[in-house]
C-alpha cells in the first residue's frame, strides 16, 4: 500500500510509521497526563518567575540533531495534554477573531440540521400549495449543501485555521525545542514538595484551630 500524490510517491511503511507515531502521541492525551502548569512554564518559587535554567537551546542544531530530535520527543510524549490544551486554546482564540467565519459555520450546521430533521421525520415542506420535495428533492439538497459546505470550508474557513495551526504549530515546537527535559524532573519534585507543603500547612493550622476551641 502506497499513498501518490502527483510525482511523490509515498510508501505504505513510511504510512505505517506515520500512523504508529500518530497513535503513540494521542494515546497520552488524557487527564492523567496533564502535567502541572510550573512544570509546563519551568516557574520556580512563590513568586511565579520563570527559572533561568528551565530553557536552554540544544547545544547545535546543526551538527548534533540527533540531541536535538530526542529533546522534541521527550517533550512531546511528556507533555502531549499540555500541548493539545495549548493547540485547542489557540486555535479557539483564533476562531474567536473571525466572527465571520463562525457566522458562516452555524449557517451551514443549521442547515444540514434542518436538511436531517426532515429526512428523518418525513416532514412535508409545502408552500403555496406546492411540495417543495418535488423540486429540492433530498438527493438535490444533500448536494446542493455539500457544495455550500466546500465553499465555506475553503473560502471562509481554510484562511482562519491555518492561522491557528500554524500559531500553535510555532508556540508547541519552540517550548519542545527550549524547554531542557534535564530540568523538568527536578521542577516536577519542587512542585510536588510544594504541594505538599501547603497541604502540611493547612493541617498544622487546622490542628491549631481544634486546640483553641478545645481550650475554649
């Protein structure tokens, strides 16, 4: 199996790597693995400031891409929810800014809403005593729907996507290339230690609380 497009020509292995790859890194999205944000950001400390050492380039890009390939991918496996949030965000945030677009996407999802309730209900469109199902017979408006639908999706739609795409595309590969997987470990026990702190300190005051009112 191989995959032609024009004069490249794709082999069904590279297909299968592909695919392999695809599944690897959607298999790691879920709650589970949503990593804590100071972790995400390399934040340190109380006050919310981004560690000096939590980005740090590889050592070159050009002669060593194999440290360079490996940072990418254990960034990508280690915070696949982080960037899937980050991507979803983006591209949301991009949506958002095209109110043109959106206008014209819940036009064509009213419509084909429409075109399904009165397949499946057998609903009589009649005006002025004619049966509009003779002239927009359901074949005649499935196609004439998937046309508006092509026409949204490449005139209204291709422009504000790629957009988004390619900004989330930017933001995951810089913080996958900068963050230093060395650093992630130790950020992840400070966090942690952190965490537990709080919770220690809340039931030393809680303890505290219950002796007063015992003295009380």
């Amino acid at each position: 199996m191989h995959l032609e497009l024009g004069p490249i020509v794709i082999s069904g292995a590279a297909l299968d790597r592909v695919r392999a790859r695809i599944h690897s890194f959607t298999s790691k999205i879920n709650i589970n693995t949503l990593r804590p944000l100071p972790v995400f950001l390399g934040v340190t400390g109380p006050s919310f400031c981004i560690g000096s050492d939590a980005y740090s380039p590889p050592i070159s890009f050009s002669s060593d891409k194999t440290s360079c390939t490996s940072r990418i991918s254990r960034n990508l496996a280690y915070f696949a929810t982080n960037y899937t949030l980050v991507a979803l965000g983006t591209v949301l945030v991009v949506a958002l800014m095209h109110p043109g677009m959106l206008f014209y996407v819940g036009i064509t999802w009213g419509l084909w809403w429409l075109h399904l309730v009165v397949l499946k209900e057998e609903i009589k469109l009649v005006v002025m005593e004619k049966d509009l199902n003779e002239i927009l017979s359901p074949k005649r408006r499935s196609l004439v729907l998937t046309v508006w639908t092509f026409y949204v999706a490449v005139a209204k739609c291709l422009h504000p996507s790629l957009k988004g795409l390619a900004i989330s595309g930017a933001l995951v590969l810089f913080h996958a290339i900068m963050r230093n997987p060395a650093k992630v470990a130790g950020d992840m026990v400070r966090s942690k230690s952190i965490a537990s702190g709080a919770g220690d300190s809340d039931d030393e005051s809680k303890v505290i609380m219950v002796q007063h009112s015992d003295a009380v």
